[in-house]
C-alpha cells in the first residue's frame, strides 16, 4: 500500500486524482492535459498499488488548494454569485443536449441544481445506463470541493452559449436546422455545426445535405455548375469571396469565368475586413442555393456520395 506521498511521481499523483474524481470530473480541471498525457494518466492508473486514504486526501488537496485555487482566484471576478443560475435560462431540450454527452458526475452536479420536477423530466429522457450512475453520484456530491463544483459551472456555462435552438433536438429536422445556420453569420455558423456534431452525430449527417457553406461548393459541385454559378453574381463579389483563398480554388473559379470576366478579374488587395470577405461569401452560398432550388443539382445526392458526370 502507498502511504508516502512524498514518493509520488507528479503523473502517479494525476493518476490518484482520476481514479478518485473519475476522469470526466478531473477532466474539467486539468484540461491543459493532451491525449497522450492522459493515455499516461490511463496507464499510470492501472498501475498503482493500493493507495492510503490519508495519501488520497493530500493528494486532493495539493490539487485543489494549489492548482485549481490559482485558477479559481483568477476567474473568481467574472463568476455570478449563483454559478448555476444560467440553468433557469435553457429549455429541457437544451439541459437534455447539454448533459447528455458529459460524464455522469458532471450531469449529477448540473441537475442536483434544479428542482425536482424537473430533474425528473431530464432524467426520465437520459440512456437508462446513466441513470443509476447519476444517481450513486448524487449522493456523493458533498465529498466534491467547492472549487471543482465551481469549475463545472464554468465549463457548462460556456458550452451552453453554444447550444443549436429547441428545434434542432425536437422539430424540424435536419432540413429546417440547414435554413436556420444559413441565416447565421459564419462564425456562429461554424460553432453551432461544431456542437451538433458533437452533440447529435445522426442529426450533423442530416443537416449537411440541406446546408451548404462556401467550402463545401468547391468540394461538391463540378466545373459545370461553379461556371452557372460565377455567371449568376457580380465580378466585384467573386474578387471579393476568393480573397484568402487557396490559389487552386482561385484558378478553379478563374479558368470556369467567361473570357470576358477573367479578363476583367482582378484579386482584391491589401487588408479588407473579414466580414466584407463574408458577407460576400454568402452571397455566392445564397446563389447556389437558388441554383438548387432551380433543379441545376441536389444537394442531398452529392453529399451522399454521387457522382456527377460533365
């Protein structure tokens, strides 16, 4: 048994902190940590000889009250006084998405904060395999420190700015999801498409044959449709949605202009800003989509793996 720790490798010490929190929950405070680092962790884990609870107690608070103190301290002024209050502000559909991928400590934390009737409608909607674990973990919830219950908060508040609207989980489908993103600007077009998939892998796979995006034209449609295309918008907004472009997707959309446009093409120079370059990328993504809905392709049938043939 290990009753010293003062013969502890910093990585045995991790290794203590995983197997006590599990790893979810440790996750969320040391998050600095790369995959191979915590393959390390896993192994030194499966390692260890039985450890003295006296060794597990120093060992949590060497982390807490050292590491995780620091970084709370630091954050501490931008922290509500109800670090869980933004619960209240999201709908089940939202809290169901939000919990349903974490680790069942993390979920236990989050709906030990909401009232009962509540909780019980988000738990009855969980796989049943969770279910009894949040439960067990419930019960141990007053052995967490404050900090770490803290940093939960933070983490979930963050994620949760990022949720796709009630829709996206209950109605409307994949389709319906596609039309909202295109009318989002593209940085939160980008966040909204990384969370569902990360969320609602079957529901990313559906809206990707509704959603089209700037790169994916460049990807999907032939030679053929990029010339209908180009010759539906005005030069100055093709100059415009190539800047920062690859030089072969330039060439590309150049080589498909009629003669008398790629004379007249000239690259946008010097610094523009970027939502000038993407305003006028959407404008090229809302054409296409026109082009579609005149029959020129499917969108559904490319993605799906067809091939179109000049």
């Amino acid at each position: 048994m290990i009753t010293d720790i003062n013969r502890l490798s910093g990585l045995q010490k991790a290794a203590i902190l995983f197997s006590v929190l599990g790893e979810g929950l440790a996750l969320t405070l040391v998050k600095e940590l790369s995959k191979t680092d915590i393959r390390k962790v896993r192994a030194s884990m499966r390692e260890l000889d039985n450890v003295s609870f006296a060794v597990k107690k120093r060992v949590m608070e060497e982390f807490y009250f050292s590491f995780v103190s620091e970084k709370f301290h630091e954050e501490e002024s931008d922290e509500p006084k109800k670090p869980f209050s933004f619960l209240e502000e999201i709908t089940d559909e939202q809290l169901i998405a939000l919990v349903k991928p974490e680790a069942d400590s993390v979920a236990a934390i989050a709906l030990a904060q909401i009232s009962g009737e509540r909780r019980n409608k988000i738990m009855s909607r969980l796989p049943s395999e969770s279910k009894g674990n949040i439960i067990m973990e419930m019960g141990n919830l007053n052995e967490i420190p404050l900090e770490a219950i803290v940093n939960v908060a933070n983490d979930l508040h963050k994620k949760s700015k990022f949720l796709p609207k009630t829709i996206a989980f209950s109605r409307g489908g994949g389709k319906d999801v596609a039309e909202i993103l295109g009318g989002l600007s593209s940085e939160e077009e980008t966040q909204f498409l990384e969370n569902i998939s990360r969320e609602n892998p079957d529901l990313a796979a559906e809206i990707k044959k509704y959603h089209l995006t700037w790169d994916v034209l460049f990807e999907i449609l032939p030679d053929s449709t990029i010339r209908d295309l180009m010759n539906s918008v005005e030069l100055d907004t093709i100059a415009l949605a190539l800047k920062g472009m690859a030089e072969d997707i330039v060439n590309r959309v150049i080589e498909n202009l009629p003669k008398k446009k790629q004379a007249m093409f000239e690259p946008v120079e010097g610094a523009v800003a970027k939502r000038e370059v993407d305003g006028a990328r959407k404008d090229i993504v809302a054409a296409a989509r026109q082009l579609e809905k005149d029959g020129a392709f499917n969108l559904a049938d490319l993605v799906g793996g067809g091939e179109m043939v000049e």
